[in-house]
C-alpha cells in the first residue's frame, strides 16, 4: 500500500479507525472524512503523521458535496474509498433536506461520496471502493412507495434497509463503471463493538448493547475483510461482490435484484442530483 491514497469515511471510532491504523502501517496515505471534531483529533495522534482529515456530516447533501469537493481540490488521485460511516437512528429523523436520516447517512452518503470523486479513482486506476454494508440486509426489501420509512418506522427495519442499498448500489456501480479500472465491492464486517445502534433508542438500544457484549467480535476481526478488500491482490480483478470473512459470499435475493438496483440508482439520483 506505499503510496496509496486511501479515503476512509466514518474512521474516528470502530471499523473504520482499526482499518485507517492498518492501512497506515501498510503505508498507505490516509484522506479521513468525520462528523466530530473532538473524536478526529484524537483519531489523528494514533495514525501516521501525513493522515489529513475533513469534517462534514454525511447525513446532509451539502456537506456530502462540499466535503467531495475539497477532497477533489485536495487529491489529484484515489487508490481506494472506503465508504463506513453509518449509524441507525430511533425515532425517526428527517434531515434539512427532507431525507430520512438513516437512508441518507448509510446510503446516500456512500453514493455522493462515489460519484464525485469517481474521477480521482480512475486517475489511479486500478483503484477500489468498498462498501460497508451488512448481514442486516437479508430480512430487507426496498419499498420505493416508501424509501423515507413515512410508514411504520422502525430503527432497526430502517437500518437493514440502508443495508440492502449499500448493495444494490454497489451492484449498480460496478456494472457502470466495468471497463474503467475501479473495482466496487460490499462486505458485512461481522456483529462488531462499535458504536453502531447508540442512536437507535430505547430497548432496541438495550438489545444492541447486550449483543456487543455477548456476541461482537473486535473491532481488528471486523477491520479485515475491510482492509483485505483495500489492500490484496487476490480481489484486484474481483467487483460487483458480497464478501463475508474476507470470502466471497451471497447475498439475500433482494439484494441481486438488479432492476432494483437500476431503480434505486435513479431514486438516488433524483434525491440528490448526483450520479
């Protein structure tokens, strides 16, 4: 990874920080994305010393964009984008721009993050960009009456269907970008102790914290298949795949619905007029 330049959404705590500290240590060059500014300050004394850091909250479309831009002003080239922040919210939230929170942190977020700076991972082609998705996504279906969750929330149920988007977006993306040298790939890290449900509220809250406790595995476990897809050769070739454990898995039928897919993709762009 000497001289790669690797972009990793949500890398202040969990997966994504364990797989910034690998990354780094294999000499990668370290572009962060995150929310808080007291969290990216201390992320940044346990991480090289070139690691530069950009803070937006990519639940909000302007800051997806403006973030993507500074990192195009920033970077003439991406080897890998590593797509990980994410959180699930309860009750219901709706951003400034009228978006479900968990649809357009855990989903959208990936999307306008890809697209914009699609250009700077073709500059250094072969490139990658990784997706954190889920197992959570197998009980899932999109609804596209209903993509906003108006009906029935629920923290969870919203949360498995983000999922699901990450990979039938990063189906739809490796079908379009096929011929240009960037590989797209999703995985499911595992059940990890991260912070992920803290938001999510009440006894869905309490479920999440029991499970971490009982079940998770470390956050180094759940980093690599993340940095095995960023970093191996045996997966330079490989796109448009699920991958579990650092193997190739399936993933749910929903999930290979590539009408879905192809839907979702014009949803997502009518939403934010990207892509």
């Amino acid at each position: 990874m000497r001289g790669k330049i690797c972009v990793i959404t949500g890398a202040t705590s969990g997966i994504g920080l364990e797989a910034a500290k690998e990354l780094g240590a294999m000499g990668a060059r370290l572009v962060l994305v995150a929310r808080d500014r007291r969290r990216g300050e201390v992320a940044l004394k346990c991480l090289p010393a070139n690691t530069t850091i950009f803070y937006a909250d990519l639940s909000l479309l302007p800051e997806m964009k403006r973030v993507a831009g500074e990192i195009t002003a920033a970077e003439r080239k991406i080897d890998a984008l590593i797509n990980d922040a994410g959180a699930a919210f309860s009750p219901r939230q709706i951003t400034p721009d009228g978006i479900e929170r968990t649809f357009a942190l855990n989903h959208l977020g990936y999307f306008v993050l890809a697209n914009l700076l699609l250009e700077r991972l073709k500059t250094a082609a072969p490139s990658r960009i990784i997706n954190v998705a889920s197992e959570a996504h197998r009980r899932s279906h999109l609804d596209f009456s209903d993509l906003q969750f108006e009906k029935g929330y629920r923290g969870y149920l919203a949360y498995g269907r983000s999922k699901l988007a990450n990979i039938l977006f990063t189906r739809e993306l490796a079908r379009r970008i096929a011929g240009t040298g960037v590989t797209a790939n999703a995985l499911h890290p595992g059940f990890i102790r991260t912070r992920i449900g803290d938001n999510i509220g009440g006894i869905q809250s309490a479920i999440f914290g029991f499970l971490k406790l009982t079940m998770a595995r470390s956050v180094h476990k759940g980093a690599e298949t993340v940095v095995y897809l960023a970093s191996s050769s045996e997966v330079a070739k490989i796109s448009s795949e699920y991958f579990s454990d650092c193997k190739v898995v399936r993933p749910s039928h929903a999930a290979q619905n590539d009408d879905d897919a192809r839907r979702l993709w014009q949803e997502s762009v009518r939403l934010t007029g990207v892509g």
